[in-house]
C-alpha cells in the first residue's frame, strides 16, 4: 500500500522507497491475501473471480467493499501518451528521478541542447507542485559533481488550466507557494493547457514553445478501469454510486469508497469528497464501523490542508483558518504525514531517513538497472566476446 503523499520525496532520495509503501501482510495480519485481478463480479451468487498467479479463483462473500482507487487521467493531447511520464505510484517516481539524473549526463555532452534541461510539469494540484519542488531542489543539489552545467540554464515550467496553481487551497497559501516556486526560476503558466509534445519540444495553447526532454503530467485522475466489470451502478465520471453510509446504490451487501467511488460527505451538501488520502482515510474508518455496527452516514469536514515546496518549505492550513508557511509549514506538513503513515515500524524508518537528510546531502543515485537484469544468456556471450577479445588483440 503507498502512501501517496510521500511519493515526491521518494522521487528526489529525500526517503528510501520501500519506506513510503506498507506491506499490506504486515498491516493486515488478521485478513486472507490474494493478489491478482479481478475478472468477473457474479451479483447473483454473491461471488467475484479472480485471475491469480495460480489461474482463476472463485471467491464467495457475505459483502464486498469495492477500494479500487483511480488512475492518471490521460488526455488526448498529439504526442503525450508516446512521450510524456506520469506521476501516480512508485514505479513512476524512481523512473522520474532516474529520467532527470540520466537528462545532467546527457547535458554535459549535449550543453548547447536547451532541451537537454528542459523540465515541464503539467498540472498544478498537490502532485505536480510538491513533485516539481522536491526534484528542482535534487537536480541543484546535483550540480556540484557537474561543474561543467553550473552555468548551463535549467529550464523548469509548471502548467495549469486553472487560474492559479494549488487551486484546493487558500488564496494566500496558494501564492506564497507561487511566488517561492518563481523566486527558483520556475516558470509558471496559469489557464492555459497542453496542446502537443513531440518528446523535444512541449507546445502550450498560450503560445509557448518550451524546449524539453522531459514532461511530466499530473492532470488529474480517473475511476479504475475495472469498474465497469463488476456491473455496479456507475455515475457519468465512472465512478460507483454510493449513498451516505457508502452503501453502493440499490445493493445491500456491497459497499465503495475511496478515489473509485462518488463519496456524498454529510458535511458538504452537494460536494462529492476529493480524490485525496485525508478523505480517503476518514471514508475507510467510518465504513470500519459501518460493517460491524449499526451503518451511520459519512461526514468529515477537512482539518487542513498541507504541502511540500522543496528542502525547509511548506504551506499548512489548520483548523481554526490559521496559516503557516516557511520552514513552520513544512515542519506541520511532516509531522502530519507522519501521523497519517500506517506502522509504527514505517514511521520510524521515514524518521530516520529524514534525519540523516538533514545532516547529509542528497543521494544522486540513478537506478534505471533496478528491476531489469542482464539475462544470463546475454551475460555468457557478452563474456564470450570478451575472450576473443582477449585472444585475439
């Protein structure tokens, strides 16, 4: 289970990746794990199969709670599917960070290419700012072992369609993160959109060329795919209707939460809960109590909201309206995040890493080996090769 909001400081070696996710053995040691995919929902015979490792599985159940989550919403934009990076589970982050420490080593050879340094982030919700500040701070960090580009200009660009970035936020908070970003040299482009990117070059609808070898889109999400499977009822957004108590509509023995499913919050008549982990967090304890008591409809009203900007810098909102940004709302943002991390095992580990961060420089290891070995096969004639190198010089 990953814990999202960590994800950026993942991506820029600020915390080692396996300690921002959570075995989900370990944190449900009392429950009966199955990995694999879900294939078919029989509504009828109350059953749902699923493709193991092993082959198909029919499991039977008394009710089903369907925690499917969401996934980057990709639109139709010429170019970015073949091109652009997402940013949305782990595997996306360490490609991110491999990706922008292999783009400095590309630059030391190709330092008259603008794109070679060209970094634009589209999407100015909480993924894209806390992503885009954690890895401008590592890719300057890095500098110091390239002293042929520390005159060579970086080119960092952050895209919104919205009027301004941090859009779930308060005025204020979102422009103090604005006018920090800026005081870096961030580029921030407000209401407008992504019209193409050919991998070189990133086109924008307000006219910009912005010159780039990298492009990552935070845009939004969307309901998991697998939804329509289950033959659940689904709103035009495809996500699962749930009622207040997150009963799904017109089924008693099935229940929703989470990014998958249209929340109606009690405490915010009209307003379908966010896509976040907060009101995730909250759905999941209210239905806790829903399945093993009497079923109470769902209501939570937000504390806070909190964000990242980068090495001593945050913004947090707390309740009461009081705001702090600085090194005060990046020290909230932490201990906030820490709260919320499953395990005390897990909290301790990110503890220390952010320890040791504050005391060491960051880690500029690039891992694009991680998860790809050589075949044996390959290794056998690479090594054949060698030998008849060696025979014959």
């Amino acid at each position: 289970m990953l814990y999202t909001p960590l994800l950026p400081e993942a991506a820029s070696g600020t915390l080692e990746p396996r300690h921002v996710v959570v075995p989900v053995r370990q944190m449900c040691p009392h429950a009966e794990l199955l990995l694999g995919s879900v294939a078919r929902h029989d509504r009828e015979g109350k059953a749902v199969v699923v493709e193991t490792v092993a082959g198909p599985l029919e499991i039977g159940y008394e009710r089903l709670v369907v925690a499917l989550g969401a996934q980057t919403r990709v639109l139709p934009v010429p170019g970015l599917a073949a091109h652009g990076l997402g940013f949305k589970d782990l595997a996306d982050a360490i490609a991110l960070r491999n990706r922008i420490l292999l783009q400095l080593e590309s630059a030391v050879i190709r330092s008259d290419d603008p794109s070679e340094l060209g970094f634009v982030f589209v999407g100015a919700g909480y993924a894209g700012v806390e992503a885009l500040a954690e890895l401008n701070d590592m890719t300057h960090a890095a500098l110091r072992f390239y002293p042929s580009l520390r005159d060579v200009p970086q080119r960092w660009v952050l895209v919104e369609a919205a009027p301004k970035i941090l859009p779930e936020i308060p005025r204020r908070l979102g422009e103090y993160a604005a006018r920090r970003l800026s005081e870096r040299g961030v580029e921030i482009h407000v209401g407008t959109t992504l019209e193409s990117y050919d991998g070189d070059v990133a086109m924008l609808a307000n006219g910009a060329h912005v010159p780039a070898k990298t492009l990552v889109w935070t845009a939004g999400v969307r309901a998991s795919p697998l939804l329509p499977k289950l033959g659940l009822p689904l709103e035009e957004r495809g996500r699962v209707v749930v009622d207040e108590t997150l009963r799904v509509q017109g089924l008693d023995d099935v229940w929703a939460l989470g990014d998958c499913a249209a929340v109606v919050n009690t405490k915010t008549p009209g307003v379908y809960d966010p896509p976040t982990s907060q009101h995730a967090l909250r759905q999941a304890r209210r239905l806790t109590k829903n399945l093993t008591g009497e079923p109470r409809p769902y209501g939570y009203r937000m504390l806070g909201q909190v964000a990242t900007l980068g090495r001593f810098k945050g913004i947090a909102e707390l309740p009461g309206g009081l705001r702090l940004w600085g090194f005060l709302g990046w020290f909230i943002t932490r201990t906030y995040h820490l709260y919320q991390l499953p395990l005390l095992s897990r909290k301790l580990r990110v503890v220390v890493d952010w320890t040791v961060a504050l005391f060491f420089r960051r880690d500029i290891v690039e891992l694009s080996m991680l998860g790809h070995p050589v075949p044996l096969g390959a290794r056998s004639e690479s090594a054949g090769a060698d030998s008849d190198r060696a025979e014959n010089p």
